[in-house]
C-alpha cells in the first residue's frame, strides 16, 4: 500500500522543521519520518489507554447489574 502525501505543511510548521534540520543537521526526510513514527506511537498509547478506560467502565457497569440482580 503506497502512502499518501502530505497535502502542504503550513508555513509556520515549514519554518520550524527548517530550524530543526539546520540545528540538528538531520535531513528534512529523517525529521518527517520520525514525526510520523513518533506521532503514531502517541496514538496508539492514547487510544489504548481510552479503549482501557471504556472496557473498564463497561465491566464496572456489568458488575454492578451482577450484584444488583438485573445482570445476567
């Protein structure tokens, strides 16, 4: 599966990922590369610690129909 491109940086993120590759001396590519890495990474911990909290909440609801009776 090829990957789309990026439709345009805004001019701001554009000036600042220049100042991190003449600072770091990493290519625009490399820096682009690990943002994506890293901005996935972010995600993935972000959506599971929400989906943790859902099923967390969902037997926390089964539990109290248990105790209560109503649950099967």
């Amino acid at each position: 599966m090829q990957l789309p491109h990026l439709l345009r940086l805004t001019r701001e993120q554009d000036i600042r990922l220049e100042r991190l590759v003449e600072r770091c001396g990493v290519s625009k590519t490399e820096l682009l590369e690990r943002l994506v890495a890293q901005g996935l990474a972010d995600l993935e911990t972000e959506l599971m610690i929400e989906g943790a909290g859902v099923r967390r909440a969902e037997r926390s609801i089964d539990q109290l129909l248990r105790e209560s009776g109503l649950g099967a």
